[in-house]
C-alpha cells in the first residue's frame, strides 16, 4: 500500500515483515499485470520523457516503464521507507534506472513544468478528498504543458458482484477516503483542479472492485 500522503498512517507491522508477501498479493488481488500494462499503453511513453510514478509503491510500473521506451527519465515517489527499499532492491535486480524519492504528494519539491507524464496506480483512494485536491493541484504544477497524466484507481462498482468486492476495500482503507472514487468523483476533481480531456478510457472487474483507467492533460 502506498503512503505518499499519509502524514499520520502508522501500520501495526512494519512493510519490512511484509515484504515478502506484499507483491504476489497485491498481483493476485488487483489483476496488477493486466491493468499496469494498460496504464502504460494509455501514456504512449516516448523516447526523453521525463516520468514521474506517483505512489509508486514497491516500483513495479517504475520498473516496466523504463523497459517500455528508450532513454526514458523515471522517477518513482512514495512517503513509505520500506516500500522504498524494496523499490530499489527491485530496480536494481532487474537492472532497471529509476529514481526513487521519498516525499508527499501534496508536496512535491520538483520543479515546475519538470515531468512530461505522470502516472498513479491505486493510490488516489488512500487520500482524503482535500488531499486528493492538493495533489491534483501539485501534479498539474509539475507538468509541462500537453503533459499527461494517466491514473488506474477505485471507480464506480459496475454490479453489485464489484460493490460486494470494494466493501473490503471500504473496510480497511476507511470511507473518508475511497468514497469519491467509489462514487465516480475523481474525473471532476481532475476537472475541477484545471486538467482537460479527462476521460475514463477502461475499466475491469478485480478481487477489489472496479479499476478504471483515466487519462488527462495539462492545458497549455
């Protein structure tokens, strides 16, 4: 679970007791191959992009997007040490050039205009809605312009099978903060926040609820 703005979260075990069942949970649980790969067909990486995965969690996308263009600039962000350190170990055992730093993400210390893409999987839902609103802010600020932003996250459940499926989700990560993605919410935060062409570009059934895919862009 990623933590990049979560001031006061506070697990009762360390990721490091984790570590060694994190990942093949998080594949089984969320389809994560399946909707990663779409995430980095939707940002249609190219040659020099500078790319920011925000939340990056243990690096996976990190990972995959510098193998999915030439010379992309990857940078991976997340408030969680020891997710971290396994991002890292990961990059480094696949020999994979990524930046990883540790910050929030209502706080972001890039310059202005610095990314060309930024990506986010499965993390919105971890942030209250005023924080899902600084972020938008933040990220928008860090784009250049034409720069995209591509999110896979908790949406609306499309039956009552998916709306059964998020309720655990609910329960564990608290209705402060996934109610405005389970209540089709996050496409007019983006809006609301100044982004264009947002859209919801897919959407699939997971053992969590429905994931959907959207993509926007920084106005010039």
């Amino acid at each position: 679970m990623s933590s990049a703005a979560r001031r006061s979260f506070k697990p009762a075990l360390s990721f490091d007791r984790l570590t060694p069942i994190f990942d093949p949970v998080v594949a089984l649980t969320t389809r994560e191959r399946s909707f990663k790969s779409r995430v980095l067909e939707r940002a249609q990486l190219q040659a020099g992009d500078a790319v920011l995965d925000l939340g990056c969690g243990t690096g996976t996308l990190a990972i995959a997007a510098v193998s999915s263009a030439p010379a992309v600039a990857v940078t991976g962000l997340d408030a969680d040490a020891g997710i971290l350190r396994r991002a890292r170990s990961k990059a480094d055992a696949a020999g994979a050039e990524v930046g990883f730093d540790e910050a929030l993400s209502t706080e972001l210390s890039y310059a202005d205009a610095h990314f060309d893409i930024v990506l986010s999987t499965l993390f919105f839902h971890h942030l209250r809605d005023d924080d899902k609103r600084r972020t938008i802010a933040e990220v928008l600020r860090v784009l250049r312009p034409q720069g995209r932003l591509v999110v896979a996250d908790l949406g609306p459940p499309q039956d009552p099978l998916m709306r059964l499926a998020v309720g655990s989700v609910q329960l564990l990560d608290g209705r402060e903060t996934t109610s405005a993605n389970i209540a089709g919410e996050l496409p007019g935060l983006l809006d609301e926040g100044g982004f264009s062409e947002v859209a919801v570009r897919d959407r699939l059934r997971t053992p969590i609820g429905t994931l959907e895919i959207l993509t926007a862009e920084r106005p010039r």
